[in-house]
C-alpha cells in the first residue's frame, strides 16, 4: 500500500536553503559598497562608482547569475513537490478515513509556502545587488555579457515559476471533486500555498528590471 510522502523530505531541502539573516555567507564576490550600511552616503558612494568600476564588478555578476540559478533549481524542487501532493490526494481520498493523510498533506503545504517565500526573499535581496551593481555599470563588453547571462537565467526562473503555477493550480480541481472531505483549515492551508506561488511574480520583474539596467548601462 503505498504512503502519502511525508513532510520530513520538504524540510531537509529547505535548511539547505540560504536565508536572508545569513545573506553574507552565499553572496560570494562583493562590491566595495556592499562593505556599508544603507546610510545618507549612499548617493555620494553611487556617484563615485560611476566614474570607476568597482574591480570586483564583473566577478559579483558571476556571483549573481549563480545564485539566480539556484533560486531556479530552488523553484524546480518546490514544483516537484507540489506535483506529488497530487498523487497524494487521490491516495488520501481513496481511504475510508483520509483525515490523517489530508493533515499529513498540510504540513507539506504549509512548508512548501515558506520555501516559496524564501525564494521572494531572495530574489528581493539579488535586485538590491544588481541595483548596486548598475550604479557602477560602465560601457564594458564583458559586462554586457555577464549582464545578458544573468538576464537569461531570470527568464528560466520565470520559466520554472509558471509550470510550479501550473501544477499548484493543478490541486484545486482535486478540492473541488472531494469538497466533502476538505475541511476549511485545508483549504487555508492550500490557498496560502498558492498566493505565495504568484506572489514571486513580482520578486521576479524586480530583479529582471534590475539586471536590464545594468546590461542597458553597459552598452
């Protein structure tokens, strides 16, 4: 007889994740702003680096198309899992009793939307970079270069964000063919999954606006 998939897996892959507290031990290539905290200078420091690149510029781009990657692998894990909650639900409804599956299958949602959120988080904290990162952007080949392999890795997180979309909304339909045995604290549970799921959306145009600028400046 096969199991529902327990919520234990979801959350050894989420420690692995990098969480914004513990920003600096993932970032990699810094640039010399990024040595301060946000304070009144930061105007002067942006017209400083206009007139010479920070020389860990073109090593920080590296740094983060790498991490814009990650939040994309990040994303594929998520969807993943939430394309199994489906077959869990079928499992669970099959049973005489599915209340302990479907309580089983909550915890899953309900961890699935925090490393959802997490990944906002992050790419928040990635646009404050390259927004960092364009106020030093100077004419440069290279870093036209840099800035278009950043640009595509964004694409393939937009990418992945709307097949997890597709398979969260995918859950729905299944709700609604056994609306008897969902209680509302389930269906809770599912919508906060899926408003944090479209909620990235917005993470994901901000960092991307952000990454055009730089590739717009380097030209």
């Amino acid at each position: 007889m096969r199991r529902p998939r327990g919520a234990a897996a979801v959350f050894a892959l989420l420690l692995a994740w990098p969480r914004p507290a513990a920003a600096a031990s993932w970032i990699g290539a810094r640039l010399w702003q990024e040595s301060f905290f946000w304070d009144a200078l930061m105007s002067a420091r942006d017209k400083a680096a206009r007139q010479a690149a920070d020389p860990q510029l073109l090593p920080a781009m590296k740094t983060l198309a790498e991490q814009v990657a990650q939040q994309a692998a990040n994303i594929k894990q998520i969807q993943n899992y939430a394309k199994s909650q489906q077959d869990n639900l079928r499992y669970a409804f099959s049973q005489d009793d599915p209340k302990p599956s479907l309580a089983t299958i909550r915890q899953n949602l309900d961890t699935l939307a925090k490393g959802t959120d997490q990944i906002r988080h992050n790419l928040y904290y990635l646009t404050a970079r390259c927004r960092l990162a364009s106020g030093q952007a100077l004419p440069d080949p290279e870093l036209t270069t840099s800035a278009a392999v950043l640009i595509g890795q964004i694409q393939q997180v937009q990418l992945q964000l709307n097949a997890l979309y597709t398979d969260t909304a995918a859950i729905a339909p299944l709700l609604e063919a056994e609306a008897w045995t969902v209680d509302k604290f389930f269906r809770h549970g599912y919508d906060t999954f899926l408003q944090s799921v479209v909620s990235v959306q917005d993470s994901v145009f901000t960092v991307y606006n952000s990454a055009y600028e730089i590739h717009v400046r380097s030209r």
